[in-house]
C-alpha cells in the first residue's frame, strides 16, 4: 500500500432519465470503489455530488469509513432534467481548488484569471512538477455516473475539457440501458478502452471497479 494522496470524486445523475435501481447500483458503485482503493493507498478521500436540474454536494471530501453512512443518507428528491455540464461546474468551483497534487504544499491557492480554465492547483507544485508526474503528486479520479442524456444548463463536453486539461482523470460510466454513448465518449479522459464503461448490473460495478484499481496498484 502506497502513501500518495487520491481523490475520489463521484458525479451521479439522479433526472427523471434514471430509474431508481440505477441510482441504488450508483450506490453501490461509489461504496465498493472506496473500499477498493483503500488497498491501494492509505491517503483516499471521497466525494460525492448528484445532480438533476441543480447539482448538490452530498459531501465534500470525507474519509473511507464514512462511506456508507453518506451514501444511506443520500435521499432522491427531484427527477428532472439533467444538467451534467453545472455538476462538473461543481467540480471545477468548489473541489478542483481544493485539490492535493501535492499534499505535502502548504501554499495557498489563487484561482487564475480565466475560470474556465485551470494549469494546476497549487503554483509551487506547478512549478516544480510541470509534467504532474513527481512521486510527490496525487491524484483525483472523477466518475461521472450518468446515461449521457444532458438536457439542461449546456452542453457538458466544454466543462470536462476544462477538468481534464487541469489534471484530472475522468471516467464515464453509463447507466442504464439507453445511454448516449457519444456524450460519455467525449467526456471521458483518455485512452477511452480504459475510461468509458457501462454497467447494467452489481456484477458490472465489481468488474469496474477492478479494473479502474488495477491501473493505481
């Protein structure tokens, strides 16, 4: 088991688009991908946001043991449209800043003039690891559980550009069985044989999550 820090971060679509079994196999996903991850590194936080016609931070970054307790408590109140590009706004505005490429920085972090688009989080990290590939560096993994039928708030494909480009790594996952895959395709970081899925079942969440903690082991 390493020591380098790694965000999860969790994007789930709870419109009207999917049904309640998705939502709860979302669930399930989130949980058995921060008990994984456990095995790889001793420094795992989570975080969650869902999202429909508003995003909302059902936590902002809490340890592992704290999982299912935040996923018992996430309740779906709304079943409208979905607006995929304000949740990876959500992302960019409340969690990117908060980012640890490099958890032993100490620096505060300024946003850069341009909102839409971020270099790296903390400006001595930036300096002295350009490439974000030091062993000093962590990482932040977004999944994005979704069917890739974004209807409201704009197109999202600009937003996860935005994401990508400040080093985060994303991964599309479709759920249920009527998905816009082009969307999911486009979102996704590359290379896509290893950043888009689609799950329909428990048995596909597993197999998911095996092979997104097999590339960290």
């Amino acid at each position: 088991m390493g020591d380098s820090a790694i965000d999860l971060v969790f994007v789930l679509d709870k419109s009207g688009s999917v049904s309640n079994t998705d939502f709860k196999l979302s669930l399930e996903f989130v949980k058995e991908t921060v008990k994984a991850f456990t095995d790889v590194s001793a420094n795992v936080r989570f975080a969650i946001i869902t999202y429909s016609r508003h995003a909302e931070i059902e936590t902002h970054y809490g340890r592992p043991s704290q999982v299912n307790q935040v996923c018992r408590n996430i309740r779906r109140r709304t079943y409208g449209p979905t607006a995929t590009r304000r949740a990876l706004d959500e992302v960019r505005d409340n969690f990117l800043l908060d980012n640890r490429h490099c958890y032993n920085c100490t620096a505060p972090t300024e946003r850069p003039p341009d909102k839409d688009f971020f270099t790296y989080p903390c400006p001595s990290c930036y300096k002295s690891c350009p490439g974000n590939d030091c062993s000093d560096c962590g990482s932040t993994l977004l999944f994005l559980l979704t069917d890739g039928k974004s209807n409201w708030a704009g197109d999202p494909r600009h937003a996860a550009k935005c994401l990508k480009a400040s080093g985060i790594e994303i991964f599309s996952v479709g759920v249920t069985s009527n998905i816009n895959i082009a969307e999911l395709r486009d979102i996704a970081s590359e290379p896509l044989h290893s950043h888009l899925y689609l799950i329909r079942n428990f048995e596909d969440a597993l197999q998911l999550v095996f092979l997104a903690k097999k590339q960290f082991k």
